[in-house]
C-alpha cells in the first residue's frame, strides 16, 4: 500500500511543521535552471474570480515554477489562501507533542505486530537515529517522521516549496494570507486515526521508505509537467487499501474546501487558493465536488 509520501503530503502543511522535521531554511538557488508548469484552474463569475494552484510542499531547489500563469494568477490576486497558516512555533511544538507522544504505555516497538518490528527499526537506525528514538510517539507521528526525515536528506525542503514562496511573495506584496485550516484540525485528522489505522500507516511507510526517492521524484515530475491525471492515479492508488486515511486526510477535506469556494463566490474579489496537488485531483477531488455541484473549473493555460 502506497500510502506513505502521497497520503502524508495531503497534509503536508502540517508535517512540515514536525519539530522533529524542523531545520534551517537554507537560500534559494541564485538560477534555477528547470521550467515547471504546474496545473493551475479557475472559478469565476462577473465579480468573483478564485484561483485553484496545486503544489507539491517540498522541492529541491532549480525549478522555476512562480512565473507565467502562476504569477499572473497571484499578481491579480487580492488575497492568498493556504491550507495552514503556520502558528508560532512554541505553540505548534507543544500541540503537536500534546498529540503526537505518550509518556506511558506500550513502547511504539511493542505496538506494532511482531513480524514488522525488524523493518521498523532497520528504518529508524538508517536514519542515523537510535532504535528507541521514537518508542514515546504515537504511531502516526512516527510515521509522518520517518516519511519526511528521508526526503530531507535527498535535499527536498519547504523553503523551495510554493507555500514558503507564496507567502513570501504576499507578504512583500502586501496580500492578506489566510489558512482553510488550523493546525489542531491538520493535527487531529492524524491523532483522530483508529489506533488500526495509525499502526497500518506506520507499517505502510516503513514499506516505502526504500523507495521514497523514486517516487517523490516522480511525482515531482508529473507536478512540474502539469499532469494531475498521472498525480490522480498515485493518490488513487496510494488510499485505495486505506478507506480510513483516504476520508480523513483527503475525501473529507475536498469536500469541505470545496464548498469553502463555493460560499467564497458570493463575495467579489480575487483569491489565489494554494493547497496540496493531491486535492485539485482525481475524482473526489476538489474540483471534482465543484463540477458535481454545477461549478464551472477551467484549466488556466500557459
């Protein structure tokens, strides 16, 4: 079950957050040297225009993705909407530790069934970390750690990624930037899981871990190709063995952002919406809810 990268992306917002994930946001290269063009829609009527940009949280430095339809869409903007405006991160360590360790209990080793427990910490000592580095944490923190340390390594960061961009780029601007969601909703849709559900999600990303470059990069690539029918088929594939993850950390949310932009329609003006590619694709997608609800989506072209 492919669950790991693209289901924990979904919500990414909150995963980059992690403290044990926090790191120094290193400079942007100076040239970056590939194009991208991301997918990117829009919802307009005679006064209201809400743009629909999907993003992948983390990226290597060298793609060159803020520019043509994608900065004329948020230079047109009055407003900016992300999935999470992070809070301060006194604040963001003590929830997530309120709801992401135990300090009794079964050890996190002793959760899980015997026959995973040797792949378990294969994985957490490649990291360079010690067996028992995350015994106090609930199964899906430690499986949103195991799922981000690694990419880290390979040099993807969310200071190369839209969010880190776009809010900068607002900020100079002079843009109100706003968040779908709190980081207790993003924290709960995890800590919320069955204990089932976080263990199969934990033993599901200690299966990927190997293959964790191989397939961010490829859906990097199908981002930056703008091909959310390919990012469909992954996120698709990804949830299909998961019904419990798939509503918590994506059906549901679709549904309610999508009538987010529906009520945001009835007020004028123009709004750049940033959230995870996985949401603006596949058939219980957000933009999939709108058409079904008699929205018109248009893809915007470059």
């Amino acid at each position: 079950m492919r669950v790991i990268v693209k289901a924990g992306l979904s919500a990414c917002a909150l995963l980059l957050a992690l403290p044990a994930c926090a790191k120094e946001v290193p400079k942007a290269a100076a040239r970056p040297a590939n194009d991208a063009d991301p997918a990117l829609w829009v919802v307009k009527d005679q006064d209201t225009t809400v743009y629909l940009f999907g993003t992948i949280h983390v990226l290597k430095p060298g793609l060159t993705w803020f520019d043509e339809a994608v900065r004329t869409a948020f230079d047109r903007s009055g407003e900016v909407v992300l999935e999470l405006v992070m809070p301060d991160p006194q604040a963001m360590q003590a929830l997530v530790m309120a709801k992401g360790v135990t300090a009794a209990g079964p050890t996190l080793t002793e959760q899980l069934p015997a026959d995973k427990r040797a792949a378990y910490t294969k994985a957490v000592v490649d990291l360079g970390l010690p067996a028992n580095a995350f015994d106090r944490m609930r199964p899906w923190f430690a499986a949103t750690n195991l799922s981000l340390l690694p990419l880290t390594r390979l040099g993807y960061d969310p200071a190369n990624g839209p969010e880190t961009v776009i809010t900068a780029a607002a900020k100079a601007a002079g843009k109100p930037v706003s968040g779908l969601e709190t980081a207790e909703q993003q924290i709960g849709y995890f800590s919320g899981l069955s204990e089932g559900a976080q263990v199969r999600f934990l033993t599901s990303t200690v299966e990927e871990v190997p293959k964790i470059g191989d397939t961010m990069a490829t859906m990097v690539a199908d981002w930056a190709d703008g091909k959310p029918d390919a990012l469909a088929r992954q996120m698709n594939e990804s949830l299909k063995d998961s019904p419990e993850v798939a509503k918590a950390l994506l059906t549901d949310r679709n549904a309610r952002w999508a009538e987010w932009v529906k009520a945001r329609m009835a007020r004028p003006g123009t709004v750049f919406v940033a959230v995870g590619a996985g949401h603006l694709a596949g058939g219980q997608s957000v933009l999939a809810v709108l058409q079904r609800d008699g929205v018109k989506v248009t893809r915007v072209k470059y």
